[in-house]
C-alpha cells in the first residue's frame, strides 16, 4: 500500500513538473515580445482589414485545454464603404480585450471564443446606400461548396464603457449606444442571448424620425437577432428607459423609414413627467 501510495506522489510530482516546465517553455514561446508581431502579421493577412494591436500575451493554464489571451490596445480599420480608396473607417477599437479560444473549433473552419470580454471598446457598423457594409472583413471562400469561415462567442462583458454606431444608409436607419456595462451569454432555456444591458445614452432615428433622443435605456432578458441586425426577438425582458420600468415580449424588425413592431410593452406606475421625457419626440 505504501508503495502504490509512493507511486501515485511520484507520478502526480511528475506530471505536476512536466505541465510547470512545458508552461514556461510556451510562455518563453509566446511572450508578448514574440507573439505580438505574429498577431498582428497575420491578422493582416486574414482579414480584409488593417489590424494593430500594441501588446497580445497568452495565458496557457488559465482555462486549460481552452486558451486566454490578452490584447491591448488594438484598432482595426476597415475600407471606407463610399469606395474612397485614400479614406479608411475604424469598425472596432479597444483598451483591453480578454478572449477564450477553443483551439479545435479552428480545424473546422468555425472560430469560437468562449469569453470575451472589452474594456473602453468602441464599434462602427456603417453600411452604404449600395449595400456595402464595413463589417464584411472575412474573405469569402474560393470554394463554393464551402461554407467559409464563422465564429461565434459565449459569453460578452463590457466594462468601462462601449461605445456602439449603427449608421445603415441603405434602410436610413441610425443606432447609437453608450454602454456602462454589459453581459451577455448564451442563453440555455431559449435560443438567442441572455442579455443584460446598462446603457446611459440611446439615440434611434428611422428616416426622418427620431424615436430615441439620448435616452437611458437598461434591459435584463432574453434577445435573439439575425446576421444583419434588423429583425429582433425581445423575450421576457425587463428594466427601464429612462426611468420608465416596463416588461417586454415583442418582435421588432426594421425596414427602410420604418419599424415594425408586434407583441407586448406593458409599463408600470410611473410618473408623468418622466413618460413624457421618455416618449419619443414625435409622439409630442
């Protein structure tokens, strides 16, 4: 019985070694010194953007088998969508952002990140009268009986402010958002997200009206939502635009100079000064 229990700390001493020895060589690997360039050669060659980030590090024990890293810093700009060859948009840009890669999802041509997380991030979606969108920066396979390359993500936190623009000129539709802070995760009862949201700034204008004006909006439940981000599923959602607690089950899907809207908004007491602060400006 000893011997079995001598054995099993030697094995276990080992392995604990083997794992402590094969870290340091990968961080010695991947120190940032090293891996930055890499990133941000072949992010490059990848996409159809221009990508910069100031310093990539790798944490390879953190969420073994999965890997973290830790980006600072990074801008990635895209073409200008008005086909302005000297002009370039910022699509996204970022303090820090964390991220947990599933290496195998990559042998499927499939990019999962099973957290992500951004701090002071910044994103512009803007697509043009034509219907040529910003956001569009992974090369489209050669092969067409491929499905191409697709990513998707777990869970999302923001900290410390987002800042999102949706400036759609093909729908005349303009979103904008400042976000205090965020999660949102895939959701296990429904299909969509669970979301929650603390944002202290909203603005929305379809065409010529403006529905939202600079509007505190906070939202805690469930939204599912297409490719393009103009058909939306709001279920069993809560919280309060600007003061105004309300419980939302509804459809929304955005068409040019409109929006379509279908399902339940039921608001509590409230006073009425503040309904009418939250009302959209053409309503008074």
């Amino acid at each position: 019985m000893k011997k079995l229990l001598r054995l099993v700390i030697i094995i276990l001493i080992t392995v604990t070694l083997l794992l402590l020895m094969g870290s340091a060589l990968v961080v010695f690997i991947l120190s940032p010194s090293r891996l930055t360039p890499l990133v941000n050669k072949y992010a490059n060659q990848f996409l159809n953007a221009y990508v910069h980030v100031e310093e990539v590090s790798v944490q390879p024990l953190k969420n073994f088998p999965h890997i973290s890293l830790i980006l600072k810093n990074g801008i990635l700009l895209v073409p200008d969508a008005e086909q302005d060859t000297d002009k370039t948009d910022t699509l996204v840009a970022f303090r820090q952002l964390r991220a947990v890669l599933q290496p195998v999802s990559l042998l499927k041509n499939h990019l999962h990140l099973s957290r992500l997380s951004l701090e002071k991030a910044t994103v512009r979606l803007y697509k043009n009268k034509d219907g040529i969108a910003n956001w569009a920066i992974f090369p489209e396979s050669e092969d067409t009986l491929s499905s191409g390359f697709s990513f998707s993500i777990g869970r999302l936190t923001v900290r410390d402010t987002l800042h999102v623009t949706f400036d759609n000129r093909e729908d005349s539709l303009f979103f904008q958002t400042n976000i205090g802070n965020m999660a949102v995760r895939t959701s296990r009862r429904h299909s969509g997200y669970h979301t929650r949201i603390d944002s202290y700034s909203n603005t929305l204008i379809t065409g010529k009206t403006r529905f939202l004006d600079h509007i505190p909006f906070l939202i805690n439940g469930n939204i599912t939502f297409d490719s393009n981000f103009d058909k939306f599923l709001f279920t069993d959602c809560q919280g309060t635009l600007d003061e105004v607690p309300y419980y939302l089950n509804m459809s929304l899907e955005m068409h040019p100079d409109s929006l379509e809207l279908h399902g339940t908004l039921r608001l509590d007491t409230v006073l009425v000064t503040r309904l009418l602060h939250a009302c959209p400006p053409f309503l008074l």
